[in-house]
C-alpha cells in the first residue's frame, strides 16, 4: 500500500477513536451526576424529565425556525414563476412545502411542551409524592450502602 492511503486510514481511525472517546466522556460523566445526586439524597430521574421537556421546547424552537426561515425564503418563487403556474392567490403553491413542513413540526412540538406542564392532576402530584417519599428511602438507603463500602475498602 502506498503511504497515501495509510495516513488516510490512519487519521479515519483517529477521528473514529476521538468520536467514541468522547462517547465513552459523555456516559462517564453523566454516571458521575447521577451518583452525585443519589449521594446528596436526591433523585436522578425527576432531573432528567425537566432536561426532556426542555429539550422539546428547544427542538421545537429549532425547528420552527427553520421551517420559517424555509418558508420566507421560498416565497419569492411564487413571483418568479409563470403566470398559469403563479396565478394562487397570495402566491402560495407547493414550493412552500419545504418550509411549511418543519414549521408545523416545531410548533407541534412547542404546543405539545406547553400542555405536558399543565396537565399534571391532583391525583398525579400526590402519587408523585408518595413515589418521591418511597424513592427517598430507597435512595437513602443506597447511599448509606454506598458510604459503608467506601469506609469498608479504605
């Protein structure tokens, strides 16, 4: 094989083990978040349903953005066509499709934020209470558990 080709393979298998690396990063630190918050005596998974919800309103905003940006700079055409193909009223015709699209994906996705947080119950927030008081045990418990091996091992 010529050199060439080596130092291509050579910095595809670079750039490949960067990528996994800060993979394998990314895991790592969230296991030590997440073990941090069981040691402080708080629960991880009610952190990751507020990081889910705001990541739905920032996907949406995203998205609905682009879909707009998509749709203003697709208008023109509609004046730029001929007039059998132009002649819609506003001219507004399939080309607007592009942007329309994502535009009502991101907006589906912003509404759908907004009734997620307002439609928790009476009933939904006293079973979360009880779970949170059970789960409060539970994760006492284990960071007792996790405190006596430490002292254990040292």
């Amino acid at each position: 094989m010529s050199s060439g080709i080596i130092i291509i393979f050579l910095g595809w298998f670079m750039a490949l083990a960067i990528f996994f690396g800060f993979i394998v990063l990314l895991r790592y630190l969230h296991h030590r978040e997440r073990m941090a918050l069981i040691t402080h005596g708080m629960h991880p998974n009610t952190l990751r349903k507020q990081h889910r919800s705001v990541g739905m309103l920032r996907a949406g905003l995203i998205t609905a953005m682009v879909g707009l940006a998509l749709t203003v700079g697709l208008y023109p055409l509609g004046f730029m066509l001929p007039t059998t193909l132009g002649a819609t009223p506003f001219h507004l015709g399939p080309w607007l499709l592009p942007g329309l699209i994502p535009l009502g994906v991101g907006i589906a996705l912003i509404v759908s934020y907004y009734l997620e947080q307002n439609s928790s119950t009476p009933e939904d927030i006293q079973r979360a209470d009880n779970a949170d008081d059970t789960s409060d045990a539970h994760v006492a418990s284990l960071g007792n558990h996790i405190n006596r091996r430490r002292r254990n091992s040292l």
